[in-house]
C-alpha cells in the first residue's frame, strides 16, 4: 500500500494490519487530540500516554485527513530510474566544470555588528546565472578556514536572504535566475499570471522534456553556487552543510545525490521527491523529462564522506507525501548516510524544528538497522 493519506468520510476508522505509526487524529476542535482504536489483532493500541492501553472506539471527522504509516522500509519509488539517468547527470556536471567561474557582481550591501560581511553576487552558470546572497566571516581576511553553508528557497518568486553567523561561510542562492533585493513590484510582475514564473515548474508539456523542465536549470544552478562557494580559500576544505524546506529541501535532496563532497543536511518537509508517486499531492505531475530532476532517482548516487541526515515530515502533507518521502529514504546506501527522522503524526506541510507533536523518530547508524521511537510530547487536550 502506497498511500500514506487518507481521506475519508465521517465516521470511525478500523485497520486490520499492525501500524509501526500508530494513529492520532486531529479533531474538529483546533489542537485537540482524540485517541482513536486501531484494530491490531493481539499488538494492542497506543493510548494518548503513550502506554498499550485499551480506548474506546470514537467517530471523528476526518475532513482534515488522517495519516499512518506501515512497513516503510519495504516502500520504493513510484516509477523506476531512467536507463539513462546517472549518464544524464555525469554529462552535465562534467559540463558545469568545464565552465570557468565568473564572478559577474560581489557588491557588499552591509556588515554586521559582529563584523560578518554580507555580498549580493552574481556568478555565471549553465543553467543561467546565479543570483544569491553571501555572508563572509571578518577572520576570512585573516586566513580562517570556515564550514560552508547552503540556504535552499522555498517555492515562490522573492528576494533571498541569508544568515550571519560568524562561524561559518554561506551562500543562499534564488532559486531563480532573478534579481535579489529588488522592489515587491519586481517579484509580483513576474509571478503574476501571465508572468514568466507564474505557475512555474507545473507545466506538463515543459516537463515532458527534459531539455525544457523548469528544475533542470534550477539544480544546475545550486551545482554551480556550491562549487564557487568550495573554490574560495576560506573553505575549511571539509565541511559542507545544506539546510531547506518545502523546494528548498527539494534542492538540497538533489545535492546529496550529486555533489559527493556534501556532509550535512537539515531538511523539513522536502517537495517534489518521487514525480512516480503520489499524482494527488500539490506538485508537478510525473513527465518523462522532469524525471530527471527527482531526488528519489539521485538518492543512489550518494558517495564520499557519510551525510548526517536531520529530517522532519507530517504524514498528512498535502504537498510533500510522506511515502514518497520513504521511498527516498529507501533509495540511499545505508552505509553512506547517519539519518535522524522526525515523522510527524497528522502534521501537514508546516513542520518547524522545535515542534512538540506525536511523532515517531527513526534513527540509523551507517551499516546498522533502524531504531524507532514513539515519543509523545504534546501538550494535552
């Protein structure tokens, strides 16, 4: 069974199969939890205490959806790989490094009190140019060596921003090939309807091909800030650290597969991983070209030092289905990655680090099986 949500008439809901995330459910009042029996045979039912205790059965609305998950690890992508798909993306990044890097612009539009030193740049790409913020540490001047650090946008047409840290290099490049720190008329032209990033990414014909689709150029051009971030001489030569949610966390699962020298990611509900899947969810529709941009297919590729992987997802997320989530998980070597997930029960496409909810955390060492872990700290009804 692939679907991870469900939506259902009113009513009371009864399962004949043992859940690994066993089911509470939003009720019609706002914050309020009811506990709800599900029909396990001899395993019994986790109340609202997290104890194996008996709760009565309740009818509860389900308009808002209900979400479980059972047997993830056996849980694959919806559609196979391309033949061609490692071929495809070995091309292009050979491509992208035979492309000299251009720093078109690097103007410092302000410092920080604490003497971090933040740049609007512009680098050349073969996916158009990359427009993206970047902060710079004062001891860079002085020969310190600094981890790197990947700000990934969400979906929409804006300026980008990125954080001042003095113990770290960033770069937070638009995930457009469009100006940051423009007026909000700027943006709104070009998403409007009728604009050139109205609607972006959903076009079926464009992703039919994938010459054409959006998300083509998009991760070329995240490729190519991430290399002129690792040719600075203030890198650490090590470290390299992806956070993003929503698309940003779609490009930033991207980068894992392609890009061997990444070590770390923080990702909160990553979109548009396994087009196969789910077609019900808000996100482009499968296309034989957009394929090629999926993450679930670049999962395989993950190579060099081991990633440490903190993730969070709601299993009602209408956007970013949580078993195509799975699947992903399912796709990458087990030896090359150390996961933390958060999977969060009945959230929806608005998981934030911090969240005090019912969720189940897996956690997996490099070569071990997975740990699994209800915890339950929600505030009560």
């Amino acid at each position: 069974i692939r679907r991870s949500m469900a939506r259902a008439t009113p009513g009371a809901v009864t399962c004949d199969v043992s859940l690994r995330i066993c089911g509470y459910i939003h009720d019609t009042q706002p914050k309020c939890l009811v506990p709800v029996k599900v029909k396990t045979g001899d395993t019994g039912h986790l109340g609202a205490d997290g104890k194996n205790n008996a709760v009565k059965m309740k009818e509860v609305d389900f308009g808002r959806g209900v979400g479980c998950v059972f047997d993830w690890q056996k849980i694959r992508p919806g559609k196979p790989r391309p033949a061609d798909f490692d071929a495809f993306w070995d091309r292009n990044l050979a491509d992208d490094l035979k492309l000299p890097i251009e720093v078109k612009k690097m103007e410092k539009i302000r410092e920080t009190k604490t003497g971090v030193g933040i740049y609007r740049a512009v680098i050349s790409s073969l996916g158009d140019d990359v427009h993206a913020e970047i902060s710079i540490p004062k001891g860079a001047a002085e020969g310190k060596k600094y981890p790197i650090w990947v700000l990934s946008q969400a979906y929409g047409c804006a300026s980008m921003w990125t954080w001042t840290w003095e113990w770290e290099i960033t770069i937070a490049p638009n995930a457009h090939s469009i100006e940051n720190g423009r007026e909000s008329a700027y943006y709104k032209k070009l998403s409007e309807r009728g604009g050139p990033l109205f609607n972006y990414g959903f076009d079926t014909n464009e992703n039919a091909k994938v010459e054409t689709t959006y998300f083509r150029k998009m991760l070329l051009r995240d490729v190519r800030a991430l290399r002129y971030m690792m040719s600075r001489p203030d890198w650490n030569g090590k470290d390299i650290i992806f956070h993003g949610s929503s698309q940003g966390g779609y490009q930033a699962a991207a980068m894992l597969g392609l890009l061997p020298e990444t070590t770390s990611f923080e990702f909160f509900c990553p979109w548009a991983i396994d087009y196969g899947g789910s077609q019900a969810h808000w996100r482009p529709k499968w296309g034989e070209g957009v394929q090629y941009c999926d993450p679930v297919h670049m999962a395989h590729r993950i190579d060099g030092p081991v990633k440490k992987i903190v993730c969070n997802q709601g299993t009602i997320d209408v956007a970013c289905p949580v078993d195509s989530f799975f699947a992903w998980i399912n796709e990458m070597p087990k030896d090359k990655v150390d996961l933390t997930l958060n999977v969060f029960q009945n959230k929806g496409h608005n998981v934030a680090p911090g969240d005090k909810f019912y969720r189940v955390t897996i956690t997996r060492k490099p070569g071990e099986e997975p740990q699994v872990k209800l915890v339950s700290d929600a505030p009560r009804c």
